[in-house]
C-alpha cells in the first residue's frame, strides 16, 4: 500500500528519510517499506512529503509515523484517471471505477457531440475583446502561468514562450500524447490561426497525467511544489473530481493559495445535475469555472449546485464563481484548428483573461492582484449576471474582460463576499432559497456566506457579526457560525435564519444588512514555514489547515527561474494590514406559520454518499460511468425538480438535517424518507412509531436496490490501496428502513427490479429499485410487471435485456389502523424522483415527481381532514383509497414477504467492517475519534451557532421534545471536541427521567464553552465553512 506522509517544513529526501527511517524503528522489518523515487527533475528539490511503499502491518505503521513530531498526516495515496469522452448518445465509458481526480475532457466536434462547423476560429477571442488588448500592447507579458495536465507537444510552433515541460508520472516523458494540454496551452497563449488570449505569457507544463490519462495524488502533489518553488502566477487545473475527502491534495491546493497563486478550476461536465460540481472547483481559494455554449447561454453540460461536503449538519456553499465560453476552436494534435467543448475548455479562457489584467497594470498594481481573493473579486464582480440560472448555477455571471479591466486599473484591496447579498426574494437568481419564505416554528434555514479578502492572507473575524435591521427587524432572528482565522485569503460565514413568535401570524418582508470585521494579521501571514496539517474541529469548521511558505521563499530564489516575483511574496499582506468591513444585505419574505397539512419534512440526515464510503449508484444502469452515489441526496442539489414541484402545488417543504428525534411530528404533515443510506437509530424508530400511531404524522418511505450478493459483485482492487473495496449498501438501506417500517407492517425486499410501469396515463421508470414484499391488510399495493436482475450480472451491460420478467409492487399506500395514525405511502425505487445522471446526453428517464405531487396534494390538500383519518360512509368507516391507483389491489390479508436465500440480506464480514467505517450514523454512535481510520464521522461537525445582536450561544436546537433533543446534540458534540467517553451504551439511556438529560445537558453545555473559549484563544487556523 502507498502511505502520503506530510511532513512539518521542506527537507531533502535524505533527511525526511532518515525522519521515517527512526519512526518506524522496531515497527516493521526494514525490507518491509521503502520510500517512493521522486520524478527526476526534482530529486534534488527539497519537499514536504514522501510516498511509502509499505508491504503490512499498515496500522501500525501509520500510528508509529503519526507519532512522530514531524509529521503532518498520513494518509493512503488516490490514483485519478481521465473520464472518457463523451459519445452523442450518452453510452457507457470503459472504465467503471470511481476517481478522485479526472481529466474533464469534454469532447470535440469530431466526436459528434458537439458541432459548431461555422463558427470562426476566433469567435471567443473576438466575443472576449481580447484583440483591444493585444492594439494596446498588453499580451500577458511577464505573467508565469503553469498548466497541469498531460505535457506538451513536443513539436509545437503555436506557443512561443514555453518556460519548462516536466513530467511528473512514472513514465519520463514529456510529450502530450492526449492532446489535452496542448489544446489548453493553445487556448492561453497559442500564436497561430486559432488564437490564444495572451500570446506572450510564459508557460510551465507539468504533466501529471500520463498517456493512458492516469495520475496520483504524489503526481500532483509534486507538481504543486514546483508551482510554488517557481513562483507562479497562476494555475490552470482543468483536471477535479468527487473526492473532496483527499486531504493531502486539498491541503496542497490551499498552501498554494497562501503563497498568493491564483488557481482556476473547470466545475466539471456533470450538468444538468445539481451537486455536480467537483473538487478543487469546489474550494474556497480556487476559482470555480463553468461553461456558457456560444450564444452566451449556460451549458446544459455546466456541471452546477451547493457543495455537499458540510452536509448533513451544515450548509452547502456557492461553488461555481464565474461562467465563460466553453466552446473553442483550439490547437488540436495534427497541428490544425479543432472545436471542443466543457468546463476544462472554459476554466483556460479564464486563465488567460486573468493573464491579461495582471499584464495591463504595472508592478505595484500586479502586488495587490496576485493573490486568490483579488483575482476572484475582479472578476466575479465585473460579471455580467444571466437572466434565468440560479446563482448555483451561474456563479456571478458570465466573464467581462473590458470591466474587469476598469476594476483592476482602480483596484484596492478590500473585504468582500460571495454572493454579495442575501435576497432571498430574488427569484431565480437566489434559488433554491428564495422559492419559499420563512416562518415561524420552521426548521432554521442555514447558508454560506464566502469572505474574501485580499487585503492580508490571514485575517480574523473581530468579536461578532452583526445583524442590523432595518424594517421589520422583530420578525427575524439571524445568528452566525464562525471559527478560526480567514485563510488563506479566504473563509466562511454561516448564517442562520429563525422567524421568532412574535411574527408567527404576520407577513411582510424584513430589511437589513449582516456587518462583518476582519483584522489582518500580518505577523501570521508571514509565519515561519508550517504543514501541510490537518486536524479536527468544533463548530463551523470540519478540518482545519495550517498553511504557511515563508520558509519556501529563500529556496525558491535559489532555483532556476524562482527568482521571479520574489519581492511581492516576501509579505502576504498587500493591503498593509489593518482591517476592513464587509456589508451584506439580507432581505427574506416572511409569512405567517401554514396549517400542518401543507407542510413537509424532507429527511437528509440519513443520506450519504461517495467519497465517505462506497455507496453504490442507485441506478446500475450507469455503473459504468458513473459507479458512485455522490450528488447528495438533497433538496437543493439532485432533488431540485420535485422540491419546485411540491412549492408549486402549495406545499412548504423543509430540511432536516438532523435525527428524527429532533422535530416536532405536530408541525408536519408529512416526512419523506428518500434513498436512506444510513441506518436508523432506535431510538429513532421509537419516536417515528409514536408520531405516526400517536401525532398522526404521515409517511413517505422511499426505498432503492438492496442485495448483498449484488453488492459482493460491485467491489473491486484498488491499485493504489492494494486492497479490495467492498460496497457496504446498496441504492439505500433496506434492511436498516425495513427495521424501521415493520411496526406498520411493511417492507421491501431484497431483490432488484428494473422497467417502466404505468399508473394511469402515466410513465413511469423503475431504475434498478426494489419492491414491497410485506404490506398490511387494508392497503392499496400496485402489481406490475418488472425484469428481475439476477445479482450476479449487475456488472454486466447486458444485465437488464437478459432479465426475467416478474410480477412486483413497486408502490404501496395504506391508512394506518390506530386511531389518531396516519397513512404510509411506501415507493420501491428513488431514481424516478433523482435529477442526477451522468451527463447531460444521457436518456431522460421517466419521472414519477407529478405522481408523488399529485399524489400528496389529493391526500394533504383535497381531501376531507379530520381527527378520523378515514372515510366514513353511512355510519361505517372504509379504508382510504388513492383514486391515482385506479384499480390497484386492496389487500384484505397482510402480504408476506416470499421465502428467499439469507444470501441477499446476509452481509459478509468484510462488508460489515466496510459499513462500520463508512458510515457516519454508527461513527456517531460508537463516539468515534478523529483520526480514526476505522471510524467515520462527518467532515464538517455541527455548527455553534451565535446570534448576531449579541446574546448567548444558541447551544441547542428549538424543540418541543426538550431534553430528549438537546441530550442528542449533546452527544454529538461531544463525540465532535473529544470529551471523555461515556461508558454508558448510547442506547440506554432512553429509560432515564428527563431531569438526566436537562442536568446532563446543561454540564455538558458548561464544560463545552470552557472548551471552546481555549480553542478561540489558540487558534490561528483558517475557517471552514458550516
């Protein structure tokens, strides 16, 4: 297995070796380990980590190396490899394997996809402006600019100022033998026919993928610090993935940005699906770049969303930060001009713009704009805004040079924030957030403030935010989660929105404006030499990075070509310290608090996805293109459509991003369970059984594909691991909702379903879900046909055209026989409600939204309502039927599940040790540590959220169950700042009076402020966002 050790400052190999070599004395037999060769020009650079080889007893090694005082982190090595084209008709890739990094390579016209046959050579050079600049002689002189990716020709003409072409693979070559980096480089700065936008910028290619398009984390990690030794300006990274959990590369990519590189990343080609945006366009110091088609309109291949790595506690964050052509007629391998598509075409356009303004201003001007912040400032706020897309989608807007021109030539550093303003009555541009307004007893609606800064690379918020009002403050409370330092140059603000009582029964809008302060602190910025260091946090904050290069700057004046621009490095605060305020106006509609009837609960808590475990597509249809479940589950990401058609039919849909013993059943009509990955705690199900029984609480369970053979059948040998990854869950957990459902008498099986159905005049797709297979007398159970996948072909392309096909019931309603209980309308399959596919040429699939909607709108909205939930008709009640079934059984005895083989539920003991460590319920649970590599915990821990207008911290949520909620976050917390375990099971301590919990709770809220106030007082790292 390759191990990734991060060290605490630059060394030679030898001496980091020698570092290595006392660690692990008596740990393992010295032939058992050896250190990875380094790429052959930068052997004798020094570095800041080292790749081990190691043959065993792994565990143990990687505690012995953490224990050492010099190093930072270890963590296992990621392989990356190129996505494969795409062809017109969607279809399948070649490989089926999840990836952290990957190429984005679009396509070109040739391929089909896209043809753009009479478009001029030099329509997005010519749509830019970018001949104005070249009449006045500005061509990206002087500007270094590194390109990451696959080489460089070796016979090229079309770039004249080629400063170095390093491999960085395993294959000492040079030579793009994908054509991928040419074309980029061509679309920067070629010379030739089909111009590039700043000819005379000097380029460093640094191939980190080799010619089958594969990489590694130390490929990149290598690259990274040549870019730092060099000096560089920028960097452009048309290469992301899901994977935002490879902590090395993301900690690298944020100590680049502290050194005052500005980094530009492709968004990705995954649109239309929302939470499709990959990693590191997703990071804070980076720029994250989408694509507009050539008539200015965002690309229906623009990958778009809220980041989904703070979830399930925090909220997501704007990701996308600016728009451009993402169609080019660029440098193509035989030397001749050739159109390609996507983001990683876009993400170049952006870089050679940015190359221009650095090169239009002279070098006082140029000190304050090298850094990530300014450069994002300008060009986000000299974007022109798109009518229709969302700001998740959209970013600031599309790319105006010309403006961004004017701003740089009057530039200042300054504090400002992404998005600008909170208006959330500003639709579309402001959605998901502005489709509903607030109110009373609503669960608190939580968003992301970005804060730039580029006055100083380190700053930090002074004492509290502000929220001052200005009409209609009463009907609004607004807190704020914070943490460490703004860095590097960059950080986050949560903000969280609460209607208090005194607005429950009015409406209007509230006014005002959210003020922060931040202080420079130079003394930090200029730090000596740090790690790149990890490690867990409280609040707001998941991990937390201490980046600092100063050390770097003496060795990289003694480096070819690194004395270039050293001066303006030597101090990270441009804007000479000091602070500066931001403004952010906030205007939300309030209403007054709906009837129970309309409103919904949309459960996310128990939903995850890649990279925190293995969890498998929910639709083996796009295994091979897409292997893993990772847009979110959410309702603002691949849940969009059937959100905006539920707000549209009348209802109010909320989040909860909690467990379901902390919301009031009272206040809901419904709560639907969509695609649970996670399993359910039982205390969980206790409470759910009482709302439904007992508080007439109505449910939606929603569940997908489940068999443990299948799930045998989807593991694969990491390369890079040396270890086979077992799949712990299928499309959802089954057994875990079935454990949940059977108080009410209903399940679903483990076998997989795949096909089309009809309900009514309706169409509707069962993309690999399961069936109900225990249902209660009384209820209402659709029998349709269906293929039957057998479990051991779900890899094969052929599994569905092969299938048999079966009688199942994919959807199931009953009006639940306790008095005061509700009904339960049970669906086998997710897909049909799940906007994600692989891409945008993908088939369109069969909704079943408007079934869901219209289904919920004649239960909650139509029909009669009473404390009877049921029909009464001459004296005698009837089971309620839903008239959208038609002529769907009803069942006048209870349906048994069919006998099966305990090999489709039964799991391995490799995949149960596989589920133990990735999921974050059980990690929650077993009050797993951080660091613990067995043990999986969120990335991002619950916020403390603090109000605005000074007052206490908000410590614990709102709830009508009290102790009972308040003990459960105390639990969690505690789990999150590593207070002593508590030797009781988690589990016992449900029969304990309530008084435990208040005194409990209230010690813990005690022990946890102390803690807190020391963790503020030491901290000096940058703030992650909730």
């Amino acid at each position: 297995m390759a191990l990734v050790v991060a060290f605490k400052g630059w060394r030679t190999v030898a001496a980091l070796k020698a570092r290595v070599r006392r660690a692990l004395s008596g740990v393992i037999q010295p032939h058992a380990w050896r250190v990875r060769a380094r790429p052959r020009r930068v052997r004798g650079h020094p570095t800041d980590f080292l790749v081990l080889e190691v043959q065993h007893n792994v565990p143990a090694v990687r505690d012995a190396l953490l224990a050492h005082r010099h190093v930072a982190s270890v963590t296992q090595e990621h392989t990356y490899r190129a996505t494969t084209r795409r062809s017109s008709q969607g279809g399948r890739a070649t490989s089926r394997r999840p990836s952290a990094r990957q190429l984005e390579l679009g396509g070109s016209a040739a391929e089909g996809a896209v043809r753009r046959d009479g478009m001029a050579h030099s329509f997005v050079t010519t749509a830019l402006d970018a001949p104005r600049w070249w009449r006045g002689g500005v061509s990206g002189r002087g500007i270094r600019v590194a390109i990451m990716d696959t080489g460089l020709r070796g016979n090229q003409t079309f770039v004249r100022n080629v400063e170095d072409v390093v491999d960085f693979t395993q294959e000492h070559i040079t030579d793009d033998r994908v054509g991928h980096s040419s074309f980029m480089a061509g679309v920067i700065a070629s010379q030739h026919d089909c111009l590039g936008f700043a000819p005379d910028a000097s380029l460093f290619m640094l191939r980190v993928f080799d010619s089958n398009q594969g990489s590694s984390t130390s490929s990149f990690l290598e690259a990274f610090n040549y870019a730092l030794l060099h000096q560089v300006d920028l960097i452009n990274l048309s290469v992301g993935g899901p994977d935002y959990r490879d902590l090395p590369f993301v900690a690298k990519v944020r100590q680049v940005a502290m050194a005052g590189i500005t980094i530009a990343s492709g968004a990705g080609n995954s649109g239309p699906s929302w939470g499709s945006v990959l990693n590191p366009a997703d990071e804070g110091a980076v720029i994250g770049v989408g694509g507009l088609t050539e008539t200015g309109t965002l690309a229906p291949w623009s990958a778009r969303g809220i980041s989904v790595q703070e979830h399930p506690y925090g909220a997501g964050r704007m990701t996308v930060d600016i728009t451009t052509f993402g169609e080019f007629w660029g440098m193509s391998s035989d030397g001749s001009c050739a159109h390609q598509w996507g983001t990683s075409v876009a993400c170049p356009v952006v870089v050679g713009v940015m190359a221009l303004l650095l090169s239009s201003v002279g070098e006082a001007r140029r000190a304050q704009l090298r850094n990530p912040a300014a450069m994002k400032q300008v060009i986000t706020q000299s974007a022109r805004r798109l009518d229709a897309p969302s700001f998740l989608e959209q970013g600031m807007g599309a790319l105006q040079p010309e403006k961004a021109g004017r701003l740089v030539a009057a530039f200042s550093p300054h504090v400002s924030s992404l998005p600008p303003s909170l208006d959330l009555t500003d639709c579309p541009y402001m959605s998901p957030y502005c489709e509903q307004p607030l109110y009373h007893t609503a669960r608190p609606v939580s968003l992301n403030l970005t804060i730039l800064n580029s006055r100083c690379a380190v700053s930090r918020i002074r004492g509290r935010p502000r929220w001052i009002p200005e009409a209609n403050g009463f009907a609004l409370e607004v807190s704020f989660s914070t943490g460490g330092d703004i860095a590097p140059w960059v950080g986050f603000l949560g903000v969280r929105l609460v209607v208090p009582p005194a607005a429950a029964a009015w409406s209007g809008k509230v006014v005002g404006h959210i003020e922060v302060t931040l202080d420079d602190l130079p003394m930090q910025a200029a730090s000596p030499a740090a790690p790149v260091h990890s490690r867990r946090r409280h609040a707001a904050n998941g991990t937390e990075q201490t980046l600092s290069i100063t050390g770097l700057l003496r060795l990289a004046r003694a480096l070819p070509g690194g004395a270039g621009g050293s001066a303006w490095r030597s101090s990270r605060c441009p804007g000479g310290g000091g602070s500066g305020v931001v403004r952010v106006p906030l205007a939300v509609e309030v209403v007054p608090t709906p009837p129970r009837r309309q409103r919904l609960l949309f459960d996310t808590f128990h939903s995850s996805a890649f990279p925190n475990g293995f969890f498998p597509n929910d639709d083996l249809e796009q295994q091979s293109l897409e292997m893993m479940d990772w847009h979110g589950d959410h309702l603002y990401n691949n849940y969009r459509s059937m959100h905006l058609a539920l707000r549209r039919r009348g209802f109010f849909v909320e989040v909860l991003n909690d467990a379901l013993t902390n919301f009031n059943a009272t206040h809901y009509g419904a709560v639907i369970l969509a695609d649970p990955e996670e399993p359910f705690m039982r205390r969980e199900m206790r409470k759910l059984n009482r709302d439904v029984n007992e508080r007439g609480l109505n449910l939606v369970a929603i569940a997908d594909w489940y068999n443990a053979r299948a799930m045998l059948s989807l593991a694969y040998y990491d390369d890079a691991k040396k270890e086979k990854l077992q799949c712990s869950s299928g499309g959802a957990n089954v057994p875990s909702l079935n454990q949940l459902l059977r108080p009410f008498g209903v399940g679903f099986a483990s076998s997989i379903y795949h096909g089309n159905y009809q309900v009514g005049a309706r169409t509707i797709a069962h993309n690999s879900g399961s069936a109900i297979d225990t249902f209660p007398a009384g209820g209402q159970l659709l029998t349709v046909p269906l293929k039957y996948i057998k479990p051991d072909t779900v890899t094969s392309k052929q599994a569905t055209q092969n299938a048999r096909t079966v009688l199942a019931s994919p959807l199931g309603f009953v009006q639940l026989s306790a008095p005061q209980a509700g009904w339960l309308l049970a669906m086998g399959d997710s897909s049909c409600l799940d906007d994600s596919s692989p891409n945008y040429m993908w088939p369109a699939k069969f909704s079943c939204v408007s079934l869901l909607v219209e289904t919920l709108g004649f239960l909650q909205l139509e029909r009669p309502h009473s404390n009877v939930p049921k029909y009464v008709s001459g004296g005698k009640t009837r089971p309620l039927r839903l008239p959208i079934l038609g002529d769907a059984r009803l069942l006048t005895e209870p349906l048994e599940p069919h006998p099966r083989s305990l090999d489709d539920t039964q799991l391995t003991q490799e995949q149960v040790d596989a589920l133990n460590s990735h999921s974050r319920v059980l990690g929650i649970l077993k009050r797993c540590q951080p660091g613990n590599q067995s043990c999986h915990l969120p990335l991002v821990s619950a916020p403390l959220w603090r109000e605005g207008t000074g007052g206490d911290n908000l410590i614990t949520e709102r709830s009508h169950f009290g102790a009972l909620a308040n003990y459960d976050l105390f639990l969690r917390r505690r789990a999150a700042v590593n207070l002593a375990n508590d030797p009781l099971p988690l589990e016992l301590l449900m029969p304990l009076p309530a008084g435990f919990f208040i005194v409990a709770a209230a010690l813990s809220c005690l022990i946890y402020r102390r803690k807190r106030k020391t963790q503020r007082q030491r901290s000096s790292a940058m703030l992650v966002p909730v």
